[in-house]
C-alpha cells in the first residue's frame, strides 16, 4: 500500500495504534520472520504473560504501521513493545527491563478497575458455557441477555435461539406428529385402538411453552449456582473494555470488564473503518 499523505489518513492510522496499545497489557508489534521479535514472544511465553501481536509483514498497509509508530517513539525497528500503555522498546530494551525487574514493575503497575473479568454478550449455549467455565475459573463473570420483542411483543428466555425458537421446539412438534403416526400404525400391529385419534393443537403449544420455560429456568439456576451475575439487558459497545447495558425499562448502566466475549449467531456490530483488516494474534 502506497504511504499516507493526507492528515486525515495519518490520523486514523495513529488512533487505531493507539487503541491497540490502550486495550491491551502486553502489545507487540512484530514481523513474522525477525529473529529478535521471536526472542521477545518466547519470553513472553515463558512468563505465561497473556500478549497481543500485530505481524507488520503479514498486514497490507504494515509500511505506514511501522512509520507511525516511528513517528509516535522514534523507533522503527521490530520488536516494538508496548505494556500498560507505556513504550518499552525493541528487543535488548525487554530483555534487559525483565533482567533488572522493571518489566514486572510494569506488569504489575496499577491498572483501570474493573467490574468484572468477563462480560459475555448473548445467553445461547456457547455464552452460557463460557461464562460458567471462566467463573470456575475463579473470574468474576457476566451475562447480558435480551430479545427485542417482536412487533407482536414475542421474547423468550436464556438459552438462545436454539432453545427457545429453533431446534428444540421444533423436535418436540416434530416428536409430536411422530406420536400421531405411530398411533395409526399400532392398528396394523394389533393394537385395537377403539376411538378415533384428535389432536390438540392448543395442549401440545402449551407442553412444548412450559418445557422450554423449565430449561430457561434451569439455566438461570446453574448460572446462580456457578456464580454468574445474570442481567436480562440490552448490550451496546461503547469503547473498550465498556458495555453498555440497557434493561426493559429502559435504565442504562455502563459496565466496565476485562474481556468482552460476544456470543451471538449475528454478526457484532463493530465500528467500520478501512484498516479493520489486520493481522492480529491472541496469545
């Protein structure tokens, strides 16, 4: 990709940098194939520390990265390491900061407080399972869970689409037309079957409502019980690390979490921005 000439560009550019650096401890912009940069990651893992990497040779535009970043610390070499916000350098600046204990001086420098470790958007299998397996874990979860009603005021509860409008209705109506079959077939086996078979249609949505009403209570049971604050609110991204929840009254509370873990079968609604394609590595 061509360099950024425009101010607008550069800015953009730099803002995306920075929120980089600020939403995580550890940040490491690298190239793949670099020696030293594979020095830095191995400590890293050595320590056990949890790093995010940006692989400059592997992004489109990873020139105007590294010039950015020249401009914003005056380094242009790779490793260019970054942890609480603060600018630590290439490859000799970590390694000597983690032999004279600054570099654990900067993990361990006090950082913003937060309400909970986890936040899991969505109360589907997949977010009730993560949020139950972090609190095992010792962290201090949430879930956030709603449906906007239909224009005919239809919402269900936990358990996702699944659960409440898919796969599990659906295999009870389906069990349901299976039971009416194999009554007429019974005949043919001897069964002598006297009255003739009616079907109701308003006791089998009742059946199937209070059966998939039990399973939303059982998994607010289990996520109590795993102690998982449950929240039926409305979630909106505002910056990271803040979610904001807006419950059915319309009371907005705005939450602060380590990790947000987006559990939905719809695409997150994330901010469009023409450098949004990026390689970029969880650790």
């Amino acid at each position: 990709m061509p360099p950024i000439e425009n101010d607008t560009g550069k800015n953009d550019l730099k803002s995306q940098i920075q929120l980089l650096i600020d939403s995580n401890q550890v940040m490491v912009f690298s190239k793949s194939y670099c020696p030293y940069c594979v020095k830095v990651k191995d400590l890293f893992k050595e320590l056990k520390l949890e790093f995010n990497v940006m692989e400059l040779d592997l992004i489109e535009d990873g020139t105007n990265y590294q010039d950015m970043l020249l401009e914003m610390t005056g380094q242009k070499s790779v490793p260019n390491v970054f942890i609480n916000k603060t600018h630590v350098g290439g490859c000799d600046k970590t390694l000597q900061a983690h032999k004279d204990g600054s570099l654990q001086q900067l993990l361990s420098a006090e950082t913003e407080a937060y309400d909970y470790d986890l936040i899991v958007i969505g109360g589907g299998s997949g977010g009730l399972a993560c949020s139950k397996e972090a609190a095992a874990l010792g962290k201090k979860a949430m879930v956030l869970d709603y449906v906007v009603p239909t224009p005919k005021g239809t919402t269900w509860g936990l358990g996702g689409t699944c659960v409440n409008v898919g796969c599990i209705p659906k295999k009870l109506m389906h069990q349901t037309a299976m039971l009416g079959t194999a009554i007429q077939d019974a005949r043919k086996f001897g069964w002598e079957i006297d009255e003739k078979v009616k079907h109701n249609w308003d006791t089998m949505k009742d059946a199937v409502s209070n059966y998939i009403g039990s399973l939303n209570w059982g998994y607010r049971v289990a996520l109590r019980d795993k102690n998982v604050n449950y929240v039926n609110a409305y979630a909106e991204f505002i910056e990271p690390h803040k979610v904001k929840a807006t419950n059915k009254q319309g009371k907005e509370d705005v939450l602060h979490s380590g990790k947000v873990y987006h559990s939905n079968w719809r695409e997150a609604a994330l901010p469009r921005h023409p450098r949004r394609q990026r390689v970029l590595h969880h650790q």
